[in-house]
C-alpha cells in the first residue's frame, strides 16, 4: 500500500513546473510527494511551498523544500493532497490526520487540487469513513445537538465521539481546537451537509472538500488512473 502511494504521489509531480507556488498537504501520502519533491529541489526545480500543518512544515524543511505563507503570496498554482475518500465527482472527506482547517484554507487558494490517492479511497457515495468536525471546545454540547439536527435535516444519522489523542485526552488540531468524528455510513447529498455544517457556529470547519479537487491520481494493481473533475 505503501508504494502505492508513492506512485500517485510520483505521477502528481509530473505536473510540478519550475516557478510554481504549491500547496503541501497532510498525511501518509502527501508525506511520499514532498520527499519526492524535496529530491527534485536539490536536483535544481524551483519552487516555494505552503504547508498544511506542522506535521508538514517539518518534513518539507527536512526534505529541503523552500517554504513561505499564504501572507506572504497571493495564490498557489497547485495543491496536492490525499483524502480520506473521493467520490466519482470528486467530492472528498479529509481530516483523518487532523489538518482540515488549513488543508481547506490552502486549497480553496490554490488554482488547481490534485488528491493523491491509494485506488481504496475511491468510493461509490462518501460517509464510510467518519466525517471529522472541527469545533471549538467552548459549548461542545450545544454545538453536539446543532450537529445532531442538521445531521437530521439531511438525513443522515450516527454516533459522533470527540478524537482522542495517543494520551487519552482530547486531541487538539493546529489551530487549537478539537474534532468530533462522525460514522455517518453514507451521505446521500454531501453539498447539502457541508453547507449545514458551515452555518453551525460552534463549526470551525468541516471534511467534506466539496468542488475543490480537480482531479485525483489513484494507484492500485493495474497501475495508475487519473480522473479529471467533470
């Protein structure tokens, strides 16, 4: 599985120019793309990268990967990524490794998103994989039934429990905050959830990357497919 995603992450570079300004994501297989990336930078390609968590912004400067902010410049010319899944329109669900504030903020900067993927993620509806909310921890309770009922609203229903760390306490994102994971089993209408998620105050944000993915790279035994967002 491992050289799986190697390999979409190799094929993603092929689409790296000298001068572009990237957007570095977070996990298992964007860690396989930023090595990558970090060997062509000593072999002389010129770029700049923005990271999407600490977790990334120390491989990428391990790696060699020049690095700056989205303060700092006003676009990225591409955002590669993995998921968590990725439906046939590309829709996704991110968030598994705890970075979906800032995987979001940089895609939505980004001029195009590439999703990097093992062909497992690839999945016919989204909502197998639980769906990750970010939330502050100020009036979980409240924000907990706020999610409940827009759960319900588009119907959809399943247990949420807040992540915990390897200590047992409550995990706690990049920017401070927490996350409840949702087993939702399948989410019929993904646009309709996100939205109802967004509107929920105590939601700093939510895993369901909807229209931001423009094609994904999956890499399983038969080799690798690209499919393009239609």
């Amino acid at each position: 599985m491992d050289q799986l995603k190697r390999q979409a992450a190799a094929r993603a570079l092929e689409e790296v120019r000298d001068g572009m300004q990237l957007g570095l994501g977070t996990g298992s297989t964007a860690k396989h793309f930023v090595e990558l990336l970090g060997e062509r930078v000593a072999a002389g390609l010129n770029v700049i990268g923005v990271p999407t968590s600490e977790a990334t912004r120390a491989d990428a400067m391990r790696c060699g990967v020049p690095l700056t902010t989205l303060d700092e410049i006003d676009h990225l010319d591409i955002t590669i990524d993995g998921a968590d899944e990725i439906d046939p329109q590309l829709n996704l669900i991110k968030g598994g490794g705890g970075a979906l504030l800032r995987e979001k903020i940089v895609a939505a900067a980004s001029d195009r998103m590439i999703v990097i993927a093992d062909e497992t993620k690839w999945v016919p509806t989204l909502g197998r994989f639980p769906l990750p909310v970010e939330v502050i921890p100020f009036g979980l309770g409240a924000t907990r039934r706020a999610i409940e009922k827009a759960f319900a609203e588009c119907g959809v229903s399943g247990q949420m429990a807040v992540r915990r760390a390897k200590d047992g306490h409550a995990f706690v994102t990049d920017g401070g905050h927490w996350i409840v994971d949702a087993q939702l089993g399948r989410i019929a209408d993904p646009a309709s959830l996100a939205r109802a998620l967004s509107a929920i105050p105590g939601v700093v944000e939510h895993g369901l990357f909807i229209g931001l993915a423009s094609s994904a790279v999956l890499a399983g035994g038969e080799g690798i497919r690209v499919i393009e967002r239609r």
